[in-house]
C-alpha cells in the first residue's frame, strides 16, 4: 500500500480527510481517504510510491492542520499470526531500509489504548531484530528516516516512515507536558502546547525573550497571562472578570477590566494571545485587525470551530485572516492534543 497515514485526535478523521484530499487535489496528485469515525488515524492511499513520495514532499507536515502526526505508508499487515508478528514485518520492509529509530504506537483513540502494552513489549523484541537485519542503527540517528509500526489490533498493523525533519517529534504527535499546581486553568496547558509545536527551538528562543510585552485577551482566569510570565513577558491582561491573585503577584501583569473585542493597545506590542469564546470568523476578522493596525508583531488564537463542516469553516476563516491582516505573515494553524472543539493558530511576520 503507498500513501500517507496521519494521527488525529478521536472524532476528527472526517476533517483530516477532508484536509488530505483537498490539498492532494490542489498538487495533482490522485488518491482518496480511508478514514472511520473515532479511529483516531487517516489513511490517504495514493496509486503507486512515487505519488506517496510526492504526496509527502507537497504536504509538510508543518502546514497540516489536523493531523498529529504525519508518516509516508509503506505497508498494511493484516491477519498476521500474534505468535510470529517478526517474520512477516521483517519481510514487508523495502529492500536496504535502513533507519534511525523505532517506534511502536497504537491510534489514541478508545479502541487504540488497550494496545499500549503490546506496543512496548512487541517494541523490545523488535528492536534487537531490526539491527539484527541490518535495518535499525545502533544509536538513534535523526539524519535517517524513522521507522513507525501502527498497532491497530493484535493481527492487524500499519508500518510507515517519518521524516525526522519533516514530523512530529512526539510519539503519536502528543507532547508530555505536566499541569503545574499554581497554573489557574488546564488552558494554560495549550499556549504551553503552542509554544512548543508551532515554533521550533530557535523561533523559541528569539521569540520569547525577557522583557517582551504582550496582550492576553479574555484572559481570565489568567492560564494563559501565567504561561506568559513565565517566559517573563510584561502582560496586559484584558478581561472583565478576575485573575488569580498569584498571577497578578508576579509583578509582570496589569489588569485591565475590558472588552477584548474593543480594547486596543496605545502602543505596538510584541505578542498577543486570544482565547475568547465567540464565532471563529468573528474572532479570525478581530485578530486580522491587530495585524493590518500594527498593534502586534506575532500571536496566537484559538478558533471555536462548528460541530460540521470544520475543515471548511477552518480554511474560510484561516483565509478571511490571511486576507485582511494586510500585510505577508506566516501562518501556522494546529488541532494540538490540549484543544477540543478548537485550533490554535500562530502568525507572525513572513520569513
């Protein structure tokens, strides 16, 4: 089987098929989804290995929105005997594989789950036979592809080749990131997640420096002012209702008691992040306005989505920003693991 096998979250394979077959059409590039609701995976199988390669190269993994994870299939095993899984994966592999590292996964989903324990134990047999054969490196090596085995059921798995460079560096696209106790909100935990999956280290680092200044709007009860200081931004914290005092305790943020659809800034501002409640047109049309005014320089913003139609109400709003900010940005847009009903969008500056 040639195509591409992407991770999603439970409930969203519809968008992320949606996703695929668009932007395979866009590359003309033939091929069609295989997707099943709350699977938690996508197969979009292509007609030969040279439409999966192109496919892969015209769809970096960075520009997809709903999928986690992003991997180029090479085969599809099924009714395998669970007492000799080896023998007919080792056969499956191409001819002079030779790869980095291995992962063994199963989908998050609720039928995946249960899989967690085979995945490790099948993995420490598999390993050793891979570099027994010649296939596996002796030490991790991100400079060769990477090898994924996708447990779909103990007779039955997917196995699938990342590109280091060009995939999530997380197995199965979630990044293990730990609620802290004085964090006011489990949203603290997506701006976390932003920050990590839609810029890279170096972006991180020249990105977020000390002393930034930023705007928080609907920022009660302060998750995401919290995940900010503690970058040691200087925040205004836009919201009617109250912040947790120990957010206010840092020294670093002002409240403003405001409507974050009317409030502006009297200066220019480094950062600003929304996570207000409202239509995603509504709110993409407001965060276009901050770029075409000049009243940032980067942000991020969460979009609502709507129960159907999610993929095209995600490129409608995506293209409305795009449209009206008025200016060339680069814009990274993300279903990550800590949203639900939602995405998480990053612009800043082009280039």
């Amino acid at each position: 089987m040639n195509g591409l096998l992407g991770y999603c979250r439970q409930g969203f394979e519809p968008e992320l098929a949606a996703e695929l077959g668009e932007r395979a059409a866009a590359a003309g590039i033939a091929g069609y989804p295989r997707a099943s609701r709350d699977d938690g995976y996508v197969l979009f199988v292509t007609g030969d290995e040279a439409d999966a390669r192109a496919l892969d190269r015209a769809l970096p993994f960075r520009d997809l929105v709903f999928a986690r994870q992003k991997l180029r299939l090479l085969a599809e095993l099924r009714g395998i005997d669970p007492k000799d899984r080896l023998t007919p994966l080792l056969a499956a592999l191409p001819e002079g594989l030779r790869v980095g590292d291995l992962w063994v996964e199963h989908p998050d989903s609720d039928a995946g789950k249960p899989l967690s324990g085979l995945a490790r134990s099948f993995g420490n047999a598999l390993r050793p036979a891979l570099r027994k054969a010649g296939v596996l490196s002796a030490r991790e090596d991100a400079r060769l592809p990477r090898l994924h085995v996708c447990l779909l059921a103990g007779d039955h798995l997917l196995l699938a080749l990342a590109d280091p460079r060009d995939s999530s560096p997380w197995p199965l696209g979630i990044p293990r990131l730990k609620l802290l106790p004085d964090a006011p909100s489990r949203s603290a935990l997506k701006l976390e997640e932003a920050f990590l999956a839609l810029l890279g280290p170096e972006e991180r680092e020249r990105q977020l420096k000390p002393g930034m200044t930023a705007a928080d709007l609907g920022a009660a009860p302060g998750g995401w002012t919290w995940v900010l200081t503690r970058h040691h931004l200087r925040v205004t914290s836009v919201d009617n209702g109250p912040l947790r005092q120990h957010v206010l305790d840092t020294g670093l943020v002002e409240h403003l008691r405001a409507d974050g659809f009317h409030w502006k800034p009297a200066q220019p501002l480094d950062w600003m992040v929304c996570d207000m409640v409202e239509q995603p047109s509504r709110v993409a049309a407001r965060m276009a306005q901050w770029f075409a005014e000049g009243w940032c320089r980067q942000a991020v913003f969460n979009l609502k989505l709507p129960m159907k139609k999610r993929w095209q109400e995600t490129r409608l709003c995506l293209d409305l920003f795009a449209a009206q900010a008025g200016k060339p940005l680069t814009i990274r847009a993300r279903q990550l693991y800590h949203d639900r009903e939602e995405i998480t969008v990053l612009a800043m500056p082009a280039g």
